[in-house]
C-alpha cells in the first residue's frame, strides 16, 4: 500500500483556461516558480494549496516546519518584480504567466518583503554568491505575493508522474514498501549499488529524476531519460523497478532540500527515500553526511530514510566498494562530474568500470550531453501526464 499523503490529503489545483479573466493583472513568473505551480496542482507538494505567506515561509526558515507544525523545509515562494509591486493588492485574483502563456492564476492573500540575506543565510547556510542557490536567491526582488493557486497548463514531460499515475503503479505491482532514487544524473556504477542495496530492503524501486533547469554542466533532460531507460532495460528485472520524471529545479540547498525531496517522494506514495552522501549538495558548502544527520529531526515525517555513503571502484578490489569499507585509498576512483565529463569528450576508455557498457554506448551517441546554460530543455509544452 502506497504512503499516505504529506498531511493526509492530496491536494488537486488542476483547472482550466475559461477560469482565467483576460482582464486580470497579469504576474510574470520565473520556469521554478512554473514548476513549483505544477506541483502544488498535482498534488507532489500537499498539503500546500499556493504559494507561502510570510508567517509560513519565516517559521519553514527558522524551525523547518510550516505554521501548522507539519515537517517542511523549503519555502515555495512567487516573486515579483519590485516595480511592479505595487500593481497587485489582497483580494486580487491574478493571471500567472510564463513567457507568453497563461499558466494559472492565483486569489492574492497576501503582498509581502522578505530579506534576500535572511532567506538564503537561513535555507542555504550561506550567503555567499558562489552558491547557486544563494545566486538566485539574491536575483529576486524580496516582493512575494501568496495565495493559493490552480494550474490551467502542465507541461508534458517524458514519463512524468503524478501522485495519483505513481500509486496507480506501485498498486498494480503489488508494492507495499516503495523505495524512491532521486537523481539528476545519469546513472553510474555507483548510483546502481545503492539503488540494490535499497532495493534489498523493500518491494520495489521508484528511480525518479529531476528534469528542469540546472546549473551549466549537468546533463541534459533528454540524456537523462535515454541512459535510464537504457540502464533499466539490461540491467533491472522489469517487475521490481519503476521509472517516472518530475519537473522540479533543484535549490541545492543540501540536508534541508533532502527533507523536501522526501516529502516529494512520500506524496508520490513512497515509503522509504534513499539518502546519499552529500544529498542535493554542491561544491564544499555542506558536510558530506548532514542530509542523513538532519532526518534524526524529523521522527513525525512519515517517510523512511535509506543512509547509504559513498560507492567508489577500487581497482585493487577490482569492484565497486563503500568509500568506509575499503582501506586502498590511492586504488579508488569516485564518481565525479568532471571526471565523467572529461572522459566523455577525451578518453571514454576509462569509464569502462564506471559505467554499464549499454548506458556509456548511449551516451557517446549524444551530440550534446550537457546544460551550457540555465534554460529549462525545449520540450513539448501542451497536455497533461
């Protein structure tokens, strides 16, 4: 039986375009907001029904749950442009814009500041311009509008799931205890060795990458999808694994986002959530093992975490081995960004233990593996999952 929902009940926010008056003041919004939109709707971030008001989005900073008390870490905020404040007013019912299209409206309840400082010192740890996450922080305005929402647009993905295609799943399979693998890359030895070990412990594997904006350099949607279609295909019996996307931008807000990720996966019906080392991390700014640390702190969130550290190929073990388990320090090769990058372009040969030779053959077909710069992968924009 698939988990119950992040405060009992999914939340659906799903509407049409007729709802939306043309004659509304009209809020242009950023693709994370878009993306944060869609999933209030569809229910991957129940209980929130829109976007936060202050009290929510200061007590989430400062105690890591909303109002209501309920485990949350992350504050889902709609920013607006500081000229353009002044435009919107409690009571207003609002037309939320991507680019040119109407995406969904939201009743405004609320018009409020927040300090850029305030919010990236408290979710990120730092307020050093050299995060990512603190980079887009300090690009918003600190002008929120809050209220709740409905979608009117759900951008059409590759296998993307809902809560309600998810539990359908795991129910025709027969799972009861579901083990959820985020991921926003494409999978290597590593990444398999902790998806076995998980998936020793429960019914089935729900492999579930983040599709949507990254930083310049990780791979790309499209090659995301193929290598794990791939990676399934040769090396997964069918019946025990899953695989479904979620469009979502990723904060890189390290031990809080993994909290975040969890409540996503727990709304998908998961049961369990595999925790790795450095978990939604980036560069040196959070301890390696945090993310497993800060789920001592939630013993009401309902999800099981799954701790695993670091697998690395150690040449004199000639296999894959945990970082803690084997003592031939100079022997190891670990799994690193620009190590895959590198020897994708130069030198495939030395992926030879790192990847599945299926999964490297599928890439090295790619013209282009990665995200030059921050734009959301070109997909097709119209119908629903």
């Amino acid at each position: 039986m698939a988990n119950q929902p992040h405060g009992g009940a999914l939340v659906h926010r799903l509407g049409s375009l007729s709802h939306v008056d043309h004659r509304w003041p009209r809020v242009q919004i950023s693709t994370m907001a878009a993306s944060d939109l869609e999933n209030i709707a569809l229910g991957v971030l129940s209980p929130l029904v829109g976007f936060m008001g202050r009290a929510d989005a200061l007590s989430v900073l400062e105690r890591g749950r909303l109002t209501s008390g309920l485990a949350w870490t992350v504050p889902i905020l709609l920013d607006v442009e500081a000229q353009t404040v002044g435009q919107y007013h409690v009571g207003d019912r609002v037309a939320l814009v991507l680019g040119e299209q109407v995406v969904g409206w939201m009743q405004v309840e609320e018009v409020f500041h927040l300090d850029w400082t305030r919010l990236a010192r408290s979710l990120y740890g730092t307020d050093s311009p050299g995060h990512p996450g603190v980079s887009m922080v300090h690009r918003q305005s600190g002008e929120y509008l809050a209220g709740p929402v409905e979608a009117v647009h759900v951008r059409q993905l590759p296998l993307r799931m809902t809560p309600e295609t998810a539990r359908a799943l795991f129910a025709q399979r027969g799972w009861q205890r579901i083990a959820a693998f985020q991921t926003r890359n494409v999978p290597h030895i590593g990444h398999e060795f902790a998806q076995r070990t998980a998936l020793n412990l429960v019914d089935g594997l729900f492999l579930n990458p983040v599709l949507g904006k990254k930083k310049p350099g990780d791979f790309r949607d499209d090659v995301i999808v193929d290598s794990y279609q791939t990676f399934i295909r040769y090396y997964y019996p069918p019946e025990m694994v899953g695989l479904g996307t979620l469009w979502y931008e990723m904060r890189y807000a390290g031990p809080k986002e993994a909290i975040h990720h969890a409540i996503m996966r727990k709304n998908l019906g998961c049961t369990h959530f595999i925790v790795g080392r450095d978990h939604a991390g980036v560069g040196d700014y959070y301890d390696p093992y945090a993310a497993h640390r800060i789920f001592d702190q939630y013993p009401d969130l309902g999800i099981e975490p799954i701790r695993l550290g670091a697998f690395v190929y150690c040449r004199r073990c000639g296999s894959v081995v945990g970082d803690r388990t084997c003592p031939h320090e100079s022997e190891k090769v670990r799994f690193s960004g620009t190590l895959m990058r590198h020897s994708l372009r130069n030198e495939p040969e030395r992926l030879a233990h790192l990847l599945r030779p299926e999964v490297l053959k599928q890439l090295r077909e790619h013209e282009d593996l990665y995200h030059q710069d921050e734009e959301v992968l070109d997909l097709p924009s119209e119908g629903k999952p």
